[in-house]
C-alpha cells in the first residue's frame, strides 16, 4: 500500500503540468489573456515568466488581438515588426494622449455632425439628424476643409493649435468656437467637440 501510495505522488513531479506540455500550447493559452492577467501569469511559474517576458509570438498575438478595430499610428505598426511588444505599449500611450500632428490631422477621414445646441437652422440640414449618415470631410494641408458632399466646399479653413485645439472659420459667417481633442475610449479615434459641433475620426 504504501509504495502505491509514493507511486501515485510521483505522477505529478514526473509529468506535472508545466514540464509535460509545449511552450507552443502555452503562448497560446497565455496570448488570449488581458495585459492585467499576463502580469499575474507572470508569478505563475518561471517558465511563464520566461514566456511573457521574452516570447515574441506571444506579443503578435496580443498586438493582433488589441489592435482590432482600433486607431493605431502607424509608427507604432511600424515598430511591431521590430518588437511588438514595445509597439503595443507604445500604442497604449498613445491611445491616452491628447494630441494630434497636422500631417495626422490631414491623413484622416472625419465624421461630423452638429449638436443640438447649435440651433435648428443648423440641425435640419445636417444628415445626421435625418436619419442619414454623418457627412465626411478631410482637412487639406493648405488650409481647406474639404467635405464629401461638398457642402461647404471653399468656405471653410481650419487651424490647429498646440495639437489640441482646432480653430474653423468660414467665409461669410466667420468663426466657430473651438474645439477640443479628446481621445474615444473605446477604438482610440480622436474627437474634436465644441458646444456646437463634433467630428470623429
């Protein structure tokens, strides 16, 4: 009885579960888990720490994950070829900060809309509320703001400050009150909103 006692206790130090399945099986396990839970993985074992810290595959996999459907610079898609894992906590930054350069700003398409604060002379001709989708628009580096429908075509210009604040003004009516960036919380796009209007990327 006794030696099929110790028997039985020595399964688990022969084949216990770390030392018995791949390292493959395990970034795979390890690569569909949050960043808070990668961090606890981490104190599991020192094989998993082994695997967090220095698996490359891993972090593709965890870039891939958390990157879908998301608004990532292309610097940082750039430097995942280099090292995903720095890539990723680049665009974590990233996505936090609100700033906007100008060749940015230029190379995005916008949506926008008006709120409805700004009165229904400006509501009831906006496609959003009727029900249609939010017109479009692109910022040209020259100045102009050209949109979709060309709608206001020619009568817009826009100027960014600090990288925060754009500024629009048209040419009959004059200026708009500025509007702030702000980031979107759930697909990292960037938002400027004024009292009056707003415009996401």
């Amino acid at each position: 009885m006794a030696r099929s006692l110790r028997s039985k206790r020595a399964i688990p130090r022969r084949f216990g579960y770390t030392w018995a399945v791949p390292d493959e099986v395990h970034v795979l396990i390890l690569s569909q888990h949050s960043l808070a839970q990668l961090a606890n993985a981490a104190l599991v074992s020192r094989s998993w720490c082994r695997l967090v810290h220095t698996t490359a595959a891993l972090w593709e996999g965890v870039c891939q994950r958390m990157w879908a459907g998301r608004h990532v610079l292309q610097a940082c898609r750039a430097l995942r070829g280099a090292s995903a894992r720095a890539a990723l906590r680049r665009s974590l930054a990233e996505a936090r900060t609100c700033h906007i350069s100008k060749e940015e700003l230029c190379s995005l398409e916008w949506s926008f809309r008006f709120k409805h604060v700004a009165g229904h002379a400006w509501t009831a001709v906006d496609p959003w509320w009727l029900g249609q989708p939010a017109r479009t628009l692109r910022f040209e580096p020259g100045g102009n703001i050209v949109w979709t429908d060309e709608a206001w075509n020619g009568l817009m210009r826009w100027r960014l400050g600090g990288g925060c604040v754009l500024r629009v003004t048209h040419a009959e009516l004059g200026g708009f009150p500025a509007e702030r960036l702000v980031r979107h919380l759930t697909n990292w796009g960037y938002v400027f909103h004024s009292k009056w209007v707003g415009r996401m990327s």
